[in-house]
C-alpha cells in the first residue's frame, strides 16, 4: 500500500513539474491522458498487380508506385484488350490457368492508370470476387463508378477541379529515379559518360504529341541556346531524344552542338534497357535541359534536386504540360531556359512517397473500421 502511495506522489510531482515547464501535452500523454495513435496495423501489402499497357509512360507511373513497397511481390498482368469486356473468370484461367484463386492469392493493390470503361468493369470485378480484400488505385478519373476506387490519383495539371473523398492531387507525376538507381547507373556506365569534363549539361528530348508539333525549327532553337549555355560554364552535353522526336529535329539539334564535347544516344540505337542512358544522364548531369512535352521526364527531371531548365515554346506543349510547368515553376523546383545556367535549391519531388502514405493510411483506417463492426 505504501509503495503504491509513493509512485502516485511521485507521479503527482512528475506532472506539476512538467506542467510548470510548458510541456503539458507531454504530461498528460505520460499520464495516459493523451491522444492514442490507431492501434490497428495496416494490412500488409503483400501482392501487388499491375495491369500491363504498351505505353512506357503509364507503365513506370504505375511501377513508380509498386517501388514504394519493396517488399511486396509484384506481377504484371493481361487486362481486356481495348473495348472489349473481361469476365474474371476468363482471366484467371488465361492469367493463372485456375477458375478461381485463394483469399492469399488475390491482390492487396492493383495500380492503374487512365482506365477505360471496360477496364473499370474489371477492376471493380476483381475487388468483388477478392471478398474486397484488393485495394484499388487508379490514376485519372475513372468516370462514373470513380467512388468505388479506394483511391483516385488525380494530378493537378490534368484536372484543375476535380475533387472527392477518396482523390489525391499531386504535383506531377511518381518517378522510377531513386537515389539508389541513380547510384547503380552512374557506376555503370562510368567508362562511357564519366570521360566527359564536367560541368555536364543532359539534355532530354521529347516530340511531337497528338495535339503539339515539333518543328526542325525548334530543334534547331534548342541547341543553339544549349552550345550558348554551356560554352559559357565549359563543360559537355549529353542528349538523348526519344521516340517522338521527329528525325529532321533531331538532326538540328544535333548539328548545333558538334563544335562542344557531345554524347549522343537515338532512341532508334537502343536495343535493351542496359543501352538506355537515361538514368546515367540524370545522375550525371550537373544541369538538365528538358522540353516540356512530356509529363513523366518532368517530373523525373525534378525528383533529382539538381537545377531544371525547361524548354517549352508554346507550339510544342499542351495545355496539360503547361499547367505541370507553372505548377513546377511556382514551387521553384524548375527555371525557363533563357540565358545562363545558375545552380538552385528546391525540394526534390517525391510524389511515389505522398501515394504510399495515403494507401497505407487508407489501409488502416480500413482494418479499424471492420474492427469497430
């Protein structure tokens, strides 16, 4: 009885003390008056399906996401062709050669972005048939039945009103580029871009898109403001262009270039992924110059945290690219290429981290919820 008196002054003191300090909050939380933190873990993401696409873009956003849980496994997987609806039932026995599948063996999260109407179906099929264990994650708005997705990740330069309970909006788009892929592509290709005297200047690419063109022109434009810039600081360039890239624009590009110590990869020259010096460019790269045509190099170019120069002449972006750069600019994360290169600080773009919070936080309120039923 004594000593149960004794720790309930001590503890008396202990809060009087604390109190007096200013740090009630503290007080009353070693009290055990505080505020409890959710108590139910997640549930764990241990299977991830992605639905494959013949669009790079869309596929390493996707992708970009599944890296966020390094430890789940991760299978790609053949949704309905183009209009074309998908009983589950067909799938799975296409897919996995089964007529059904065990709770363990359905999918925690499937990624998708920019689903079709048939794709919709299926998906929401899926979480059906997995009991609603699969948590369902679609980039864009998936239409009508957008309220049955756990999570909609809605970018801010594709849609400047759309909102919602389950919507997330994100500046740009989540980036495959890693510190640690960074690393392993700077190493690897050593013997090729480390011989260039530095300060390296990379240059990406893009082209032409459905409502944008990319004339020789301003190719040409292009690679003269780049020669400018970087005789000025005395270092090399290294360009790669892409699929979109017309080959007259190319060519002017490159011709404005040839008196400066220059690296250039065609995308045509690419047989494999160990050819692709994309991710050895940005790890490289002392300064980027990127066209603003292209949403994910966008965004991958400003994950970095090294000094963004885009080149964006009205003709060659839509309204979509041009919303993602004024969102960039005024976050002070890109620069308009003008008339010298200057290095800057800004927060680095982590959009893959926002979207695995929001999941795994989702996730829990999940678990709690059916705890409390």
């Amino acid at each position: 009885m004594k000593a149960v008196i004794k720790t309930t002054l001590f503890q008396v003191l202990v809060l009087i003390t604390v109190v007096l300090s200013g740090q009630a909050h503290a007080a009353f939380d070693w009290w055990g008056f505080g505020a409890k933190p959710k108590s139910a873990p997640p549930q764990k993401v241990e299977k991830i399906w992605i639905l494959k696409t013949e669009f790079n873009g869309e596929l390493a956003t996707r992708l970009a996401v599944a890296d966020q849980f390094p430890d789940a496994e991760v299978i790609l997987v053949q949704g309905p062709a183009e209009k074309v609806a998908l009983k589950v039932d067909q799938f799975l026995h296409r897919q996995f050669d089964k007529n059904t599948l065990s709770k363990s063996e359905w999918p925690d999260l499937i990624i998708h972005s920019f689903a079709q109407a048939n794709e919709v179906e299926f998906l929401l099929d899926i979480k059906k048939h997995s009991g609603g264990k699969t948590f369902l994650v679609n980039f864009d708005d998936p239409g009508s039945l957008r309220d049955q997705f756990d999570l909609v990740v809605m970018p801010r330069h594709l849609n400047a009103a759309f909102a919602g309970t389950n919507v997330l909006r994100p500046i740009g788009l989540p980036t495959r580029l890693t510190p640690e892929r960074l690393r392993e592509a700077k190493l690897n290709w050593a013997q090729i871009l480390g011989v260039y005297p530095g300060p390296i200047v990379s240059v990406f690419v893009g082209g032409q898109t459905k409502a944008a063109v990319f004339p020789a022109e301003q190719g040409a434009e292009l690679g003269q403001k780049v020669a400018q810039l970087t005789r000025q600081i005395g270092g090399s360039v290294l360009v790669a262009n892409s699929r979109r890239t017309p080959e007259p624009t190319t060519v002017a590009m490159i011709n404005e270039l040839t008196r400066l110590p220059v690296y250039f990869k065609d995308w045509k020259d690419v047989q494999g992924e160990n050819e692709n010096p994309y991710t050895a460019m940005f790890a490289y790269a002392d300064f980027i110059v990127i066209t603003g045509d292209s949403l994910s190099m966008l965004s991958d170019a400003v994950s970095t945290g090294k000094p963004v120069f885009v080149y964006a002449p009205n003709q060659i972006v839509e309204d979509r690219h041009r919303r993602l750069i004024v969102n960039l600019y005024q976050s002070g994360r890109i620069q308009i290429l003008n008339d010298k290169f200057e290095a800057y600080d800004y927060q680095p773009l982590n959009v893959g981290s926002m979207i695995r919070d929001e999941i795994t936080s989702r996730l829990c309120d999940r678990v709690l919820n059916t705890k409390r039923r």
